[in-house]
C-alpha cells in the first residue's frame, strides 16, 4: 500500500546509548553516567563512556542514514551537554555539537525529530533537588527546553518532550532497574506526576514562539483480552489505561485515567484546575514506543504466566490484571514476543482514545544476537519482523488510523541500558572495539520497505 507522501520513515536513538563523549567539551554528568558506573547495575560492567562514539562519529552516521534512505532521525540531546548542571549557564560547545548534527542531517534531506529527554538527568539535579521526586526539576527542565527551542527551533520542526516516562517513573523509581536506581511504590505516581507538568511547561513554553509540532513519546505493549469474558475484557482495557492512558490521558484529557484515581487513591497526586488546564491538548501529537503484547486476564490464567514486574503497566500490585503469553509466540533476544496484529490493534486503540490525534511510531524493533554469525550481519529475523510490524502498521493505515511516521529502533546496535551491549537492536551491526560499523541485512529490508511506500 502507498504511504501519503509526507509520511516520515526514520529510525531513532537516543543520547546515551550512542553518543560516548561523557566528559568532553564541558558536558555535565548525568545520571545514568553515575549509574553505569554503579558496580552491578549494568551487564558485564558496561558504560556509555564511549558508546557508538557518535559525538565524533556523527557524519558517517548520517551518511549511512542517507544510504538507508530514511527521511528522518530521531535522537536525544542530552540535558547535561546543554546545561552541564541542570539548572546554570547553558554550554556553548554543547550547543555546537548539536548544531554540526542537525545541518548535517538537513543537508542530506533527513528531518530532525528531537526528544529532550531519553532519561539522562543532569546528576545534580537528583544530588541536589532529588531529581522527578520535585518540582524543581519540572522548572528546571522547561528552562533547559528553553534553550533548546532557541538554539534549534529554527531547524527542528518535530519536539519530543519526554521519551517513555512509563521507564523513568517505574524503572526508575519503582523497581530500581533503572537509575536513579530508587525502590518504592509511592515514588513512582510522584515521578510521573512532575514528568507530566514538566512536558506541559515546556509546551507552553514552545508555543509562545514556536511554529513545530511537538509531543511526547510513551511506551505500551498491547493487551489482549484471554476470553471474551467480561472481566477479561475489563482487565485489558485497564491495564492499557494503566499503562499508556497514565501518561496520555492527562496531555489530551488533563487528568489521569479515571480507574488509576480509583485504585491509587491518595498515593496519586492530583492535580489543580490550572494545571489540568495546562496539561490538556498539550500534545500535537502522540509518539507510540511499541514492542510486544501479552494476555490479560483478571485472575491468573496458570499458563505461560509472566510476572507482573516484567509486565510493566503501572504498578503491578495497583492493578488486578494477570499477564500471559502464547508458547507459539516467537520471542526476540530480549524476550519479548513477535506479535504483529497487536501493533495494529494498538494504534486503532490509541486513535480511538484520543480521537484520531496524529501518531507518530517513534520506536518499534528487536533484539537480534548475530555476534557469532558468519559476518555478524546475517539478521533474518530482524528482517522478517521489520516487515510483518510495517505491514501491521499499513493495515492499520487502512482501517483509518492517522499514522504519520514509523522510526525503526535502532539506527545501530547501542548501549542498552541495564543489558549493556549484549542486546543487538540495530540495522548496523557496531563492532565496539573498533567502532567499526556495518549495515546488517535487515538495513537493505528496510531500504526496500522505504523505497516501495
Ligand atoms: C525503550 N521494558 O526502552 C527505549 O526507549 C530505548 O532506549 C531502548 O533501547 C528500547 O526501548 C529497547 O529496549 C525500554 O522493560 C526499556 O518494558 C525497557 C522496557 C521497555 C522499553
């Protein structure tokens, strides 16, 4: 099927995962620097030291992106380069690096989609004002977009506030996967809370001047009903209430969902008349992060059960709600399941919960171990799901859905958070001794999939 012509095909990445530079050119650290430094959070010891080394590697980067033929890239700028300390005088040679990227990009045809924030606070921010626990950092930030919006916003069209607030708040704060690392079944409703009228200051910020778009990217797995009961039915709309209506609701309705306010109660904050006011319609547009889906159901089915910790939506212990999956089901390297048709029925849900408001997939992919494979680009499987999930995504297109872009994650294999560089999501395979990179053979299946739209 034809795409409309200004669809956008892209892939994404973010700051950390492929940049390295953590010390250079006055950047501030962050806190996953702090983190990955951690002994034990991170596979293997891992750090984002160097990364993709992409700060110096920029170029070569972009040529290949123009190779694939992508007509966007979406990528983070970390806060710390910017504004090394969260909150002082912005860096100029921060700013710099940004600029060479984004005219390298515009002059290969390739639009910049921009996320302010892929979860690398400033550390100071956490040391000193205890990082989304505050308010503090909800201000701190709309000033730190700020400076962005000026430096950029002549070039950048396409913001993207918050990258996955689902991971900051309950990776971050709930389960301690994630840095800051905190455990707590309080904190994480706190987090969010602050992350969401941090997206709307700095929205209202953006259109005092800005003539773009800009929005949010959340993440959700699709939930598919175990029966038709009606308590399964129920189970699954809730924990995808829970789960993307969380940090959805509130930037187009103002408020949260209405059975997270019945099951939370008092430990989820509230917010004012003005802050709902501020809140609502502050999002062009929606960004879906979509990997995977499982069952739900309202009481344990005793079959291929997932624990609710790895079922991420919400809290788990707030919701009734218990996950499966089917043991046909393929599974990626990381585990998570291949299941085409719940991309589709994901985005018929979003359009019809937000009423047909423009969605952007800003992240869709899969973990692929080809190390010890003959050239380690062999990547079929990659190949097969990069098809099945844009085919998905097309039949979407075809019932209606206001689909305007698809970003494939990952550029190349990167640092991936927790799992280091054990888990292989790119079209280019990064040798990181050498930093050598090659594109896989899912690169030239999704080249032909962007040439044919
Ligand atoms: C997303 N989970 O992370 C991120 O936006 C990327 O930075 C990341 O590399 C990519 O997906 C692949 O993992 C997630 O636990 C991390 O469900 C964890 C989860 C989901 C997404």
């Amino acid at each position: 099927m034809k795409t409309r012509d200004d669809f956008v095909w892209g892939v994404a990445t973010a700051a950390y995962q492929v940049e390295g530079a953590w010390q250079e050119d006055g950047k501030g650290l962050s806190i996953w620097d702090a983190f990955s430094h951690t002994p034990g959070k991170i596979a293997n010891g891992d750090t984002g030291d160097v990364a993709c080394d992409q700060y110096h590697r920029f170029e070569e980067d972009v040529e290949l992106m123009a190779e694939l033929g992508v007509t966007a890239y979406r990528f983070s700028i970390a806060w710390s380069r910017i504004v090394p300390d969260g909150k002082g005088e912005a860096n100029p040679l921060g700013i710099d690096y940004y600029n060479r990227l984004i005219d390298a990009l515009l002059a290969k045809g390739i639009q910049p989609f921009v996320t302010l924030y892929h979860w690398d606070l400033p550390l100071t921010l956490q040391l000193e004002d205890d990082g989304w626990q505050s308010y503090a950092t909800a201000e701190a930030f709309a000033r730190y977009a700020q400076v962005c919006f000026d430096a950029f916003g002549d070039r950048v069209k396409h913001w993207i506030t918050f990258n996955e607030s689902w991971c900051t708040a309950v990776l971050g704060y709930g389960t301690g996967l994630f840095a800051p690392g905190r455990v707590s079944e309080d904190e994480p409703y706190v987090a969010a809370h602050n992350l969401l009228l941090a997206h709307g200051l700095a929205v209202e910020a953006y259109r005092r001047k800005g003539d773009g778009q800009i929005g949010i990217a959340n993440n959700c797995d699709w939930r598919e009903p175990l029966t038709d009961s009606d308590e399964d039915r129920a189970a699954a709309q809730e924990s995808l209430e829970f789960f993307y209506g969380w940090f959805t609701d509130p930037v187009v309705f103002g408020d949260y969902p209405a059975i997270m306010r019945e099951r939370v109660g008092s430990r989820l904050p509230e917010f004012t008349q003005a802050q709902k006011e501020l809140l609502k319609g502050s999002a062009d547009f929606l960004g879906l992060n979509h990997y995977t889906t499982h069952y739900a159901s309202r009481h344990p089915s005793g079959r291929n059960e997932i624990s609710a910790d790895e079922g991420n939506g919400g809290i788990a212990s707030d919701q009734v709600v218990s996950l499966s999956s089917d043991p046909e089901w393929v599974s990626t390297s990381m585990g998570w399941f291949v299941v085409p048709w719940g991309f589709r029925k994901m985005l018929g849900w979003i359009h019809d919960r937000y009423d047909g408001l423009p969605i952007y997939v800003t992240e869709n992919g899969c973990a692929v171990d080809t190390t010890d494979r003959e050239d380690k680009c062999s990547d079929p499987e990659r190949c097969a799901f990069v098809q099945q999930y844009t085919d998905a995504m097309q039949e979407s297109i075809g019932d209606g859905v206001n689909v305007r872009g698809y970003f494939h994650w990952s550029l190349m294999d990167n640092f991936e958070w927790t799992r280091g560089y054990n888990m292989r999501f790119g079209l280019i395979y990064c040798d990181f001794e050498t930093l050598e990179r090659k594109p896989k053979q899912a690169f030239y299946s999704y080249k032909e999939i962007i040439a044919g739209a």
